[in-house]
C-alpha cells in the first residue's frame, strides 16, 4: 500500500516526534508513504482567519501537488486535515474559480485514526502486538478539528466517535466511558487567553480522572501540547500524560516504551513505561 503523505508544520516541529513515530508505524504495516513534493504550510490556523481566498489557496496547491498520482493522502495534524478537507471540498464544489483545469484529482484525504481504525490495518496492529497494554485506563480524547464540522471532515460519528477507542483495544488497553472527548481544548487560545485554557483543560483532564483515566491518548499535535502543558499550569496532582495513538501502538508492537520518546512529554510517562517494566518482570518470573 502507497499513500502521499502530508506531514504540515508542527510535525517537522514542536511534534516532530509525531511525524517518527507516524513513519516508523507505516513500516510495521507495510505501508509505504511518499511526501507530496515541495509542500507548503496549509494556513492552519492564521489564513483562513485573516482571508478566505489565501485560506484555501494554501492547501489547495497541495492536493495539486499530488493529482495524477493515484494515491490518497494521509494527513496525521487534525488541523492540517481540517484545511486540506476544505480545500479539497471548494475545489470540487466550484472547479473555475479555483482555477482547477481538466478533471477533478481522484483520491481521498484520511486522517491518521480514520486510517489505523480500518478493520484490515486493526487486523494487521493485532497481529504484530508482542506486548499488549492489558487493562491500562485509557480517555480516548479527539478535540475539535478531525471531527467537525462534518460537511468539511466527513467525519459520520462526530458527537460519538470511536476510532481511537477501537485502535486503543486493538492494544489490549481498556477506552474509559467519559464526558468531554470531543470538547475544545482552547488550543488556539493558549497563548493569547491562557485564562481559558487553564479552565477548559482543567475540565478535561478532571472528567478524565472521574472515569478512573490514568493516561490520555489523542491525534492532534496541538490538543498533545496544550492539554500536557496546561495541567502543569493548574499545580495538581496526579496529571495525566498525553500520549499519541501511534506511538502507544509502536509500544506494544515493540514491547517496549523507548526511552528517546519518554523525553519529549512534559507530563512523566511513568504510567505506560512501568506497565511494560512489570510486565516483563512477571514474564521472567
């Protein structure tokens, strides 16, 4: 299986380890990805913002990057899947203003967790699990930006996602029941209103614990930093680690949480690193 593949800003940035860990997992799976050529930022989140036309001009150039070549594209940022669906979405809506000439490119722009929760890609995570997180309480957390709204996302299930949850019992983890894993996490505030990001961060990793979380599991370079950062801004206890659905999957392919990713968290990732550590003391007991 071939796919292009965007990687957007922040993977090649503050969530560089995302985009390693997207990488290393696609050759666990056989899947092969090529980087569309010359790739440009896609305005996420300042363009659309400021102007429309720019907004749709940036991700457009693209997806025409990649027409012709047969491929879907696998978008791992949320919000980089948002800009490219809304390109994608103009572009087949009104061709001549867009300048499109010829046919409409065939192909289909997936995120990350729409990809890894196909049944034959969970069949082939299954397979390759060595060490499986058996029990670990996981809030399955998606944000805003893959989900809604859906006539740009597509997404069917927006209100009651379960994508993540069926990559995270493909592990042997256990998805809690919660509240608040499709709200806002203020991502695009944090900086300019940490007020508010303080207080919906609060809610969420709050509603997280109720349900007996230990650990958080998110797709979105922005929600992993804001949510991870913004508690140690609160000063409780007991924070919860954010933690990327590809690399908790490269984990328990490898049997092992690498030592290399326990220091990109700023929250300690004590939680999935001594599970894997007890584990393997019970097996050579």
């Amino acid at each position: 299986m071939k796919l292009s593949y965007y990687p957007g800003c922040s993977l090649e940035g503050t969530a560089l380890d995302y985009d390693q860990s997207v990488r290393e997992l696609c050759v666990h799976l056989g899947v092969e990805l090529a980087d569309i050529p010359d790739w440009n930022c896609c305005g996420a989140s300042s363009a659309h913002m400021t102007d429309h036309e720019v907004g749709i001009r940036l991700p457009l150039r693209n997806l025409l990057q990649v027409a012709g070549s047969g491929h879907d594209i696998l978008v791992p940022c949320a919000a980089c899947f948002q800009r490219l669906r809304a390109a994608d979405k103009e572009m087949r809506d009104n061709p001549g203003h867009w300048d499109i000439v010829g046919s409409i490119p065939e192909f289909e722009i997936v995120h990350i967790s729409t990809f890894l929760a196909r049944p034959e890609i969970l069949e082939k995570i299954r397979d390759k699990v060595s060490q499986p997180l058996s029990g670990l309480p996981v809030a399955c957390y998606y944000g805003c930006l893959s989900l809604r709204h859906p006539h740009i996302t597509g997404a069917p299930n927006w209100e009651m996602p379960v994508n993540l949850e069926r990559i995270i019992e493909a592990l042997g983890a256990k998805p809690v029941n919660w509240s608040h894993r499709t709200e806002c996490c203020s991502g695009s505030l944090t900086m300019a209103r940490p007020d508010i990001a303080r207080k919906l961060v609060g809610d969420i990793a709050a509603a997280a614990k109720r349900a007996g979380a230990t650990a958080m599991v998110t797709d979105c370079p922005m929600c992993q930093a804001n949510v991870e950062s913004r508690q140690l801004d609160l000063g409780g206890e007991d924070d919860l680690p954010v933690f990327f659905a590809t690399e908790l999957i490269i984990a328990a392919i490898e049997g092992k949480y690498p030592k290399k990713q326990q220091k990109v968290h700023l929250v300690s990732p004590d939680v999935v690193t001594q599970h894997f550590d007890s584990t393997a003391t019970e097996d050579s007991a």
